[in-house]
C-alpha cells in the first residue's frame, strides 16, 4: 500500500478522533485503573493547536486517513543534561484494519526526515508496557529504552 504522510487538516478530525478512540479503548482495557471510558480522546480545540503548531499530521492510503501522528518539540537545556532538541511522539495510532501494513514504518521514516530538517537531535516516544505489539515496533525499528516508569500500588 502507498502511503502519505501530510499535515492533518480540520476536515480530518472525526476520522482522526475514531482512530484515538480505537487506541484509547485498549488502554483502558489494559489499565483501567489508569484510563478511562471518554466520549472525546481529543478536543476539536486541542486539535486545531495543534495543526497549527504543525504537530499533528495523518498518514493516507488507499485515499483514506489511516493513521495518526502528534508531536511535541522539547528542548532540554539544564545544568546538568546535555542540551537537546528532541521531537516526542505524543500519539501515533494508526486504523485497526491497516496495522501492520507499513503505516508505522513510514511515520518514522517521515520522522527521521523531519529531525534531520528542524536539526533535532532525537526522536523519543512511551509506550504502555502492556502494548507488546507497538513496543516491539519501536525495537524492530531501532528505538531503545531511555528509561522505565515503574509504580507502586497501594494494596487496599
């Protein structure tokens, strides 16, 4: 399958907004102790922000959105890390019938074409520790652990 990766556009947003939902249902089926049922993942408001801060872009193929990408761009400067700029992968989703068809690979080919044009130093990205499927993703593609949340539970 051909697949583009542009900037999202408002007109994407219902589609946008299942595919979200179609993650977000699996996070709250894995941790419903963190996640939970919401009739909106993300806000038209929130969405348009981000377009215009020209973090949000959609992968086509076969002339339909199938996935989705949103970003933050950090700069880290403190007195004792080495200063970066780094593009954090805040969401990247892509449509339950087109997963494991090439869309993630060219999110981050897009990826690394976009840190190599703003001049960035890394890519980084969290993965629920649960999503065994995205996480070997990420590894197969060549991402490494940076570090690892962990939590402590009150038993009641």
């Amino acid at each position: 399958m051909d697949i583009q990766i542009r900037t999202a556009k408002v007109e994407d947003y219902s589609v946008v907004e299942a595919i979200m939902k179609q993650v977000h249902k699996l996070h709250v089926g894995w941790r419903p102790d963190v996640y939970k049922q919401q009739e909106t993942i993300l806000p038209l408001d929130e969405f348009k922000q981000a377009i215009q801060e020209q973090a949000f872009f959609v992968a086509e193929g076969e002339g339909k959105v199938v996935g989705i990408l949103g970003l933050m761009y950090r700069h880290v400067e403190t007195p004792v890390h080495v200063t970066k700029d780094i593009t954090f992968i805040d969401s990247m989703a892509v449509d339950e019938s087109y997963r494991k068809k090439g869309v993630g690979h060219a999110f981050f080919d897009f990826l690394k074409e976009l840190k190599k044009e703003k001049g960035y130093d890394a890519i980084e990205l969290q993965v629920n520790a649960r999503n065994k499927a995205a996480y070997n993703m990420y590894r197969n593609y060549g991402f490494t652990e940076k570090s690892i949340n962990m939590e402590l539970l009150e038993t009641k």
